[in-house]
C-alpha cells in the first residue's frame, strides 16, 4: 500500500494563501479551482488549515469549508478555530472527514478525549507546530506559531496520542514554505515516540523530500503546500501532483 502525500492548503478570508515560517501570507487564488485540479490529479487526501481561526481563535468559515467540501471528491481535512463537539458536528455534516487539532489540545484538555469517544480516534488528527530559538532549542508553538507552551515535541505527541488521536501532523515551522527539505530528525523522533500514524509536514521541495520522510524518517504520510503550489525559483503559481510513475517505490 503506498503511503498518502497530502497537499496542504491555507485559508485566509475565503481565498487561498500560502506562508513561509508561517508569516509573509501571501494570496494564491481561490481554493475551489485548486481542489478542482486536484480532483482530477486523484489527490489522495487534501487538508485545509485556516491561518485566521489559528492565529485569532475565531470559528471556522462554514460557509467556504461547505463550498470546498461540495467539489472535493477526495477525503478532506480540516483545522483551524476548532473548540468544541458541536463545531466538529457541523463540519463533519458537510462532507469532511477528519479534524485537525492544535492550539485547543493544550489550552483545552478535555477537548481531544471527548471527540475521540464522540467521533472516533481515526476523525481526530493531533497537530504539533515545532519552531527552534534562537539558541537551536525546539518549541512547541500553538496559535498559528505565536505562543510557545511546556511541553517538549515528542513529550506532546505521546500526550495526544494518550488522548487518543487517531495521527499525528509533526510541523516544523522554520521550514514551512522555504522548500529546503523536511526536518527529518524531528520526524523521525515522532514517529519513534507514538504508534499512531505520523503525517510529515514542513520543507518539502522535492518527490525526493516526500520520499524521506517515509522511507528515511519513518513518517506514515508527507504533507505539503509550497511544492504543490508553486513552480520554479520565481515560485510562479501552478497545482501540481506526484504521478503515479513517480510514487513508484513509497
């Protein structure tokens, strides 16, 4: 069975962004063209971040996640914003399948156990944003990047995985839409720690990264947004996807 590669895509005010170390937001198009070709690219699973509910704690945009939802003829993800059982109801009515956890994890600790039990551990996807200091220490980050919290980045994935989430998205956000490579040591200390599947995140610039991460590293799955998005060193922007010859051997 081969192993997923997940486009990851950013929504900010209906439209679609991309990031780089989380920041420098910058407007790509409009996401229901972009899941539209990769419908026909036969994507294996698309996740949708909002970079608004994250960094705000606002709720997410129903409204949009109910349009994407309506084209999208893969299974979709979700995060961003979510807070509570109801919240997670409603998304999943429209047609997404999985919910992407963060900031709420830790500010909210009852959250993750209670929408396991409710929803089932393989709807919950825990997600872990990792940022170094400057002194080279890792920091788990919640809220888009902007608060750090206690807790070391395999500690915090043994914990959600005690809470039972059903993956675990491993982040690394110095490297989020540079395309210099996934922090491949990070991930593999991930997927050492927790038994769940680990979805890589973070770098990826090449068929070659995404090939790493599961072969080298040990990661169940590759996430990324500026390789699908992007195209040459002006990073010109055009949907692309790994053909069928090109997965061959992960």
């Amino acid at each position: 069975m081969r192993s997923r590669i997940i486009p990851v895509l950013l929504l900010k005010n209906a439209g679609l962004y991309k990031t780089r170390k989380f920041r420098d937001d910058v407007y790509i198009g409009d996401p229901i063209n972009a899941v539209r070709i990769f419908n026909e690219k036969e994507v294996d699973e698309l996740a949708f971040l909002s970079i608004e509910a994250a960094r705000s704690g606002g709720d997410p945009d129903l409204e949009t996640l109910k349009n994407i939802a309506g084209e999208c003829f893969m299974p979709l993800a979700y995060g961003g914003g979510i807070k509570s059982s109801e919240m997670v109801r409603e998304i999943l009515a429209i047609g997404i399948e999985k919910i992407i956890i963060n900031s709420a994890g830790w500010t909210d600790p009852a959250l993750i156990p209670h929408l396991t039990e409710h929803f089932g551990s393989s709807t919950i996807v825990g997600s872990i944003d990792v940022k170094r200091s400057w002194t080279g220490r890792e920091q788990v980050m919640i809220h888009g990047g902007q608060e750090k919290v206690a807790s070391s980045p395999e500690d915090w994935a043994r914990e959600l995985e005690r809470r039972g989430v059903g993956e675990i998205m491993i982040n690394a956000i110095d490297r989020d839409g540079e395309m210099i490579g996934y922090d491949l040591d990070l991930v593999r200390r991930i997927a050492a720690a927790v038994s769940v599947p680990v979805i890589a995140a973070g770098g990826a610039s090449s068929i070659d990264d995404l090939k790493s991460a599961v072969i080298d590293a040990g990661a169940s799955a590759a996430a990324a947004g500026a390789l699908f998005v992007f195209q040459g060193k002006h990073r010109a922007v055009l949907i692309t996807y790994p053909s069928s010859a090109e997965r061959d051997g992960f």
